[in-house]
C-alpha cells in the first residue's frame, strides 16, 4: 500500500510516518515510479509505534523494543523489552518524585503567600483604626 493509504487506515499523517521511517521503526519499498510502498503488517506496526509512544517511550527505545512487538497485544518478554521498559518506568518514577517535591515547594509559597496577604490585610485594617 501506498503511504496516503496507510495514512487513511491508522489516522497517522503521512509525514510522521516518513518520520517513522526514518528513524528506521518503519520499512517501505519503492515502486518503479519512486513512490513508497508498504507491506501488509505496516498497519499493524504503525499502531504498535504509536501504542508505545502513548507510553511515553522515544523512538529510539521504541526501535530496540518493537522486534519484540508482534503476535498479539503487549510486547514479546524478552530481556531488551525488560530492560527497556524498566528504564521507563524507573524515569517516570524520578519524575513523579521531582514532581511531587515541586508542588511541596510550591504549596509552602502559596501558604506564605497566603499568610502574608493575611498580615497585610490587617496591618491596613490597624492602620485605617489609627
């Protein structure tokens, strides 16, 4: 099939999957007019790239995992997949904990906020009494 064809049946345009291509997680032929053709398991693969990068994965991780991406829902158990996917998971901990810390941090400026509107509220309110 052709890519506006493949295009149409994921919903993914045609210039990410050129993007696709060429971070090599897509392969295609050219016909004798130059036009890329992709084989039947193209649909397939485009809806595994995309599952994956939902997940958060790059495509660079997503090249190591994706021969591991076949024959069903999930990926394959094999140790690359592991590994993989515990890095990711690793990194969105890390994140949830920076995150996690950042809105502490930002709770105690809201509350010191808070308090120091309080504070001057009623030092305008003694002011006015005076």
């Amino acid at each position: 099939m052709r890519i506006g064809e493949l295009s149409r049946r994921t919903g993914v345009s045609a210039r990410s999957l050129r993007y696709y291509e060429q971070q090599g997680l897509l392969t295609a032929c050219r016909d004798a007019s130059g036009y890329r053709r992709y084989g039947a398991d193209a649909v397939e693969t485009v809806g595994r790239i995309r599952e994956l990068l939902a997940a958060g994965l790059n495509t660079a991780d997503i090249g190591e995992v994706l021969p591991c991406a076949h024959g069903g829902p999930g990926l394959m158990s094999c140790d690359v997949t592991l590994r993989v996917l515990g890095d990711q998971l690793a990194r969105i901990d890390a994140e949830m904990a920076e995150l996690g810390r950042r809105r502490e941090a930002l709770v105690g400026v809201c509350e010191a906020t808070a308090a120091r509107r309080r504070e001057d509220e009623a030092l305008a309110r003694f002011a006015l009494r005076a």
